[in-house]
C-alpha cells in the first residue's frame, strides 16, 4: 500500500472506530508503525484526527439525540447513553479526558452534545485524549515501553 492510501486508511479506520462502526484502530497505526510506511509523528498526527472527528460527529448526534436516538443505526443504547450522561453530569467537561476509553468513550461523547458542552471545549479535551491514546501506542509498538 501507497503511504497516502495507508494514511487514508489509517484516517478512516480511525474516524470509524469512533462512530458507528467497531474497528480496532490501534491495531491499525501499531501495524502502519511496524511496517515503517511513513514517519511516526505523521502516523499518530492522522489517527488523532480522524478518531477526533468521528468523535465530533458523535457530539453532533447527542446534539440531536431526540432525532436519531430511536434510528437502527444510532451507535449507543438508551442505557449506555443514560450511564455516559449520569457520569458526564457528575464528572463535568473533565470525564471527556476519558474519551479514548472502550465502551465508555463513544457514549460519553455522544452525552456531551446532549448535555450541549460547547463545542471548542469539548474538541480540546477529546483531541487530548485521543492523541495520549495514540502517543501510548506508538511507543508501546516502539519498544519504549
């Protein structure tokens, strides 16, 4: 694969895996980084935002929560989304640092658009977030730890 296709690649596996679709795409900058197909920094720099935009495009749909919730494709149960909103509402803006996390990230940042965080705050502490996540990745495929 090309190195603009595996960084394409990279962008949607990451922006999927933070929408509706389950991806794994740690395992897909942990292979891009082993296959040495294009610098580290720009790996973890397009990962970052595709994942952070997917979770922008969850923040839009809490936004409207009452227009899709009941959709077939709406990416998070009435119970996930009432347990990421009992957090949010405990934890404040602070619990989207934990955004990056497996079955809670995706809810909490659908519960920010419900509970209308405002958008430049919610964008600062996903982008964190996501980008530690990968920054972690990185280095464990690197060796470093």
């Amino acid at each position: 694969m090309s190195g603009i296709g595996s960084l394409t690649g990279l962008f949607l596996l990451s922006f999927l895996a933070a929408t509706i679709l389950p991806a794994q795409s740690e395992l897909g900058l942990a292979g891009l980084i082993a296959a040495d197909l294009a610098p580290v920094w720009l790996l973890i720099a397009v990962a970052s935002l595709g994942n952070t935009l997917g979770s922008v495009v969850n923040w839009l749909l809490g936004r409207g929560v009452d227009r899709f919730s009941s959709r077939r494709w709406f990416p998070v149960t009435p119970q996930q989304l009432d347990r990421a909103s009992n957090w949010y509402r405990r934890y404040g803006k602070w619990s989207l640092l934990m955004s990056w996390a497996p079955v809670i990230g995706d809810p909490l940042t659908l519960a920010a658009g419900v509970l209308r965080e405002p958008f430049w705050s919610f964008l600062a502490l996903v982008a964190i977030a996501k980008t530690v996540r990968y920054l972690i990745v990185a280095a464990i495929t690197l060796g470093i730890f």
